[in-house]
C-alpha cells in the first residue's frame, strides 16, 4: 500500500508559511538545495529546474503523486503557472478554486481523506502531501510518515504545520540530517 509523507519547510517556532502565504523568509541555502535537487528531485517545481541546473525532465526518485490546498498552489497560479508539477499527478484540494487551467491538475472538491484513502489502494509510488497546514490537519490520521525541513529562523506567526484540532499523535524520528547552512531535516514514521 502506498504511503502519505508530509514533505515541507517548516521554521523552528513550526510555521510552513507567514499569516499572508509569505514563504521567501526561510534561509534556503545552496547546501540545502543542491541535496533537494539530488535526494528530492520531484519536489523542485518544472519551471524552477533549469534555473538550479536541472533537466526538466529529472526523474522522480520517491513520488509520482502530489496533492496540495489552494494557498499552496496559488503562488503559482499567480506568476503564470498552473502546472508547477507535470512530472506528478496533481491533485489539489479547493472548495473555492474555479476548474484548473491545466488538465494535468485536477481540482477535489470532495472529502480529501476518500481521496487518500483512494490512492493509498492504487498501485504506484507513494504520495506526497506538499502542503498547507490546514489540509495536513484534515488528512493528519492518513499521514505515515513525516520528512520535515527546518531552517533557522523563527517566524513568529503563520500557517502551522499542521492545523486542526488537538489530537496527539506519536511518530517516531528515523533519522535526521544537519547542514553546514544551519537547516536540519528530520525523518518520523506514525508510531
């Protein structure tokens, strides 16, 4: 069965983003980035790659499958880019977005744990869950594992991890990585 694994930046006090979608404060550093675009590969948006020296077509290394909620797809949508992913399925879960630009992006309006729940039973790689915090907080029962990026800054306010209400969960850290630059990523599975 396919896992969901929550991959994203968070900052030390736990926001993945600032209270208006800011994300441009956190101190990505070329030692961070060039382990994202080798590990990670699938997690650098499409237009993104030529600039960090990448193929466009650089092929997936752990996902084939990406859902997102609208604050997380909007930035994109806003510079022009409706498909910031092609090398994945798209889903991105929006009650309030219009139908998609793109048709390799599918807009769900339906219950995002049916959806999940769906893919964890299909066949293929496993599924990452790029974001935000609110939608993290509705899928937090199907989340497996975690892979969480944490750079050193604190942001005082924002978008949580995760967002919902309170219902402790226990995972256990399988590893963790640190960099020169002061990033650390850590790695937890749902105990």
């Amino acid at each position: 069965m396919r896992k969901l694994v929550y991959y994203v930046g968070v900052s030390l006090d736990g926001y993945i983003a600032g209270p208006a979608g800011e994300f441009d404060f956190f101190p990505v550093a070329d030692d961070v980035t060039a382990w994202i675009a080798t590990d990670y590969p699938e997690t650098i948006p499409a237009h993104l790659r030529p600039h960090l020296g990448m193929a466009v077509d650089t092929p997936n290394t752990r996902w084939d499958t990406l859902i997102m909620g609208r604050g997380t797809y909007e930035p994109g949508l806003a510079i022009g880019v409706a498909s910031p992913y092609p090398h994945l399925k798209q889903y991105v879960v929006s009650s309030t977005l219009p139908e998609a630009e793109d048709p390799a992006v599918e807009i769900v309006r339906e219950n995002p744990v049916a959806l999940v729940r769906r893919l964890k039973a299909e066949e293929g790689r496993d599924i990452w869950l790029c974001g935000g915090g609110t939608l993290a907080g509705v899928l937090a029962d199907e989340i497996d594992e975690l892979i969480l990026k944490t750079y050193p800054v604190v942001a005082g306010t924002g978008v949580p991890v995760l967002a919902g209400a309170f219902r402790p969960t226990r995972f256990t850290p399988t590893a963790r990585r640190e960099f020169a630059s002061g990033a650390q990523v850590s790695w937890y599975t749902r105990a």
